[in-house]
C-alpha cells in the first residue's frame, strides 16, 4: 500500500514543485508545473450560500515554472527558477488578482556540499510541512489542515504567505535524516525591519518516518494588519509514518497574533488507505480560537472540518479525485462541499 501512496501522493507534492526539485534534476533551463481542475457543489461554514463551480487548485493550486541549474565546478552548483499560479477556470494569472506574476517561487542560489543557499520570492518552509502532514498534501481547498490553517474562506488561523518576498532562505545538508532549513523576509516596506519576518524548519525523513518542527514570526502578510507593531507567532509540529497497510498523519500547531490579539489552537490527524489503483483519504481537524477584549458571545469559537476523498492514480502524472467535506464553525449552520476533479503534473 505505502508505495503506491507515496508514488501518488508524497512524491506527488515534492516532485510537483512544493521543493521544486525539478530545477536541481538537470542543468539546462525547463519548463514544469501542474494543471488541476474541479467542479462541483462548493460550501464552507460562514462562508455564505454555497455554490455550483468549476475551479482551479483542487488538490493542488495550478502553478508553471521555468528553472534550471550550472555546475560551477568545486562541488558548487547555481539553481534559479520562477514559478507563477494559474487559474485555469479563467484563464487568469495568479491566485488572486494582487499576485505577481511570480508569486509561487522567484529566486537564484548556491548548492554545495555545504548546503543551499537561496534569494529571491521563496516557498515558505512551513507551508510545506503543513502539506506533507496530512493526506491531501498541498490542498489548501480540500485538506482540513490547510484549509483551517491557510485558507482565507475558513479563517486562515496562520498570517503571512505560503511564499515571501525579499527573502534570504539556508538549508543544511542532510545527516541522519536531518536537515534545517532557516529562512527570513527582509522588510522592505516602510516600517522597515519592524515588518522582518523569520522561521526555521526542522525536518526528518528516514525509513518510514517523516517529521517536521518549524516556527515563524511574520510581521507582514496576508492576515496581518497594516500596522508596524501587528505580528504572529506560530509554531508547527508535524509528520506521517508508514504502518504498512496506512499511512499515517498527525499535526498539531498553535499561532499567537498581536494587534488583534487572538490565539488558534490547531489539531489535525488523517490517514491513507490503499484500495485498487488508488487511495481513500481521510482527515480530520479542529481548530480553537480565542481572542481577548471581544464580548464573550464572540469571544470563542471552534472550526471542525473532516473530509473523505479517493485519488486514482491514471498514471504517475495524471490522477482522478473526488472529495467530500464537512465544515463547522461553532457559530454558524455547516456547510459540505462535493468534488470531482483532475490534476496533471508536467
């Protein structure tokens, strides 16, 4: 079962782009990405009515990308790429129309026997240890975890990007299965440093474990307000082991915010299945939030959000999904979601 799991799912999210390993494969420039689509009844929980749609990003947010590599000699390499999002329903460019047209990775960088170093707009660290802690990998849409924690629809619990701009990133070699990845936004705004953001990543993978410990500060971002003094802590622990017949996933994670002061508390646990050509995806999360100085009425809330989904495999780049989900904010009526869908990596 785990093999064919981890040909479809896990190598799926790492050889599709959230590490871009394709620009470290050869040293020529090359052109890669992922296309996915879905239709179907569209709800979340406070959200408002649900929808009939045709949508881009299902399981994956439809992205392209042109990198590439140059020996350098010495043991050192130098890599580059520029990814953009795609919204396939439309046409249009970007995950929403404030994106740059390179808003998913845009940086150059140095390998070396000594590790990587990177500069430019780069993926956020954490952002990939939250998609490969739960089965339905980078989807911010459909996976419980990423919806709760990153979506805008269900209350992003997480400030600032799945990538940052002006961005300095090192990751060590791997020892042991270890390897960190440390990694700060600069701050060129008016603030200045007042706006830096910082995080680190700890990362494990080794046999049929994979283990991730990360934390940020971001003081610029989406969810963030535009204040010098706004600000978030989070802090992210996470993983999947194989158990032979399952994958397994769990993840906890807790993100402090200042200027609005709110606290979200965020558990998720999830599994895989084999069954024929595919797997059944399972998980589910709950998140609790808490924010001082509102009435007491307002004051609390939890979101609970489980999702059941199939992911066939057509071939190792082509897969057919569908997914259902349930999604309930404590204070208002909940709200399913139904999703047939296709994605091809290239």
């Amino acid at each position: 079962m785990t093999s064919r799991y981890n040909s479809a799912v896990l190598a799926g999210i790492a050889c599709a782009g959230l590490c871009a390993a394709p620009v470290r494969a050869q040293s020529g420039p090359q052109l890669y990405g992922l296309v996915d689509m879905w239709a179907g009844r569209s709800a979340t929980s406070a959200g408002g009515p649900g929808l009939t749609a045709v949508n881009s990003g299902g399981m994956q947010t439809s992205y392209w990308g042109i990198g590439g590599s140059e020996t350098l000699g010495h043991g050192m390499t130098a890599v580059y790429a520029v990814e953009g999002y795609l919204q396939l329903d439309t046409g249009a460019a970007g995950r929403t129309p404030t994106d740059a047209l390179f808003s998913r990775n845009a940086y150059v960088g140095l390998q070396s026997s000594l590790g990587e170093l990177k500069l430019g707009r780069i993926l956020n660290p954490l952002f990939v240890a939250t998609a490969l802690s739960n089965p339905f990998g980078g989807s911010i849409r459909f996976a419980p975890l990423l919806a709760q924690v990153w979506g805008p629809a269900t209350g992003r619990a997480v400030s600032g990007d799945t990538s940052w701009d002006n961005a300095v990133s090192y990751t060590t070699p791997a020892a042991r299965g270890f390897r960190l990845a440390a990694y700060a936004g600069l701050g060129e705004t008016a603030s200045g440093a007042a706006t830096r953001n910082g995080g680190a990543t700890l990362s494990y993978a080794a046999g049929p474990a994979t283990a991730f410990l990360s934390g940020q500060r971001v003081r610029v971002g989406p969810g963030l307000a535009t204040v010098s003094q706004s600000e978030q802590t989070t802090w992210f622990a996470g993983g999947s082991y194989d158990a032979g017949p399952a994958r397994l996933f769990v993840s906890w994670d807790r993100a402090d915010s200042r200027l609005p002061a709110i606290r979200a508390r965020t558990a998720q646990a999830g599994v895989a299945l084999a069954a024929g050509p595919g797997s059944v995806l399972l998980s589910f999360a709950r998140t609790d939030n808490s924010a001082a100085g509102l009435a007491e009425s307002m004051r609390n809330s939890r979101r609970d959000t489980g999702a059941a989904g199939y992911d066939l495999s057509l071939s190792r780049r082509t897969d057919l999904y569908l997914v259902l989900q349930h999604d309930r904010l404590s204070t208002a009526n909940p709200a399913r979601t139904c999703a047939l869908g296709l994605r091809h990596k290239f």
